[in-house]
C-alpha cells in the first residue's frame, strides 16, 4: 500500500501529540519520540522517493525547540 500524505500527516500528529507539552522537559519521552518518527521517516522514503524526511520531522518537533 502506497502512502500518501493524508497518512504523513497523521502520524506526525500522533507523534506530535505523545510529545510532551512545551516547556516541560522528559528527555526519555521526547527521545523515544523521535526514534519513532525516524524509523518512521525511513519507511515513507522507501516507499515514496519523493518523501521529504525533513518536512515530516518539522512537523513533529516545530513547537517543541
């Protein structure tokens, strides 16, 4: 099954909401969720080569600097 952005997107906001909120640090937590969304990430380019790892990892981690 091909992915599409519809699927892009809802993983990142997934991802995004198991963050946890700004401002509170849990360097686990965050940790784990960017091993996910790399290991997701590395999926999607398999699959689509036209998938942009840095846009989907912006859109995860935008409010969270």
């Amino acid at each position: 099954m091909a992915m599409s952005r519809k699927h892009y997107r809802e993983a990142a906001a997934l991802l995004r909401a198991a963050l946890p909120p700004k401002g509170k640090r849990r360097p686990t937590r965050s940790a784990t969720v960017q091993e996910i969304a790399d290991g997701l990430a590395s999926m999607f380019a398999q699959d689509n080569p036209s998938f942009r790892r840095s846009t989907f990892m912006d859109a995860i981690f935008e409010d969270h600097t």
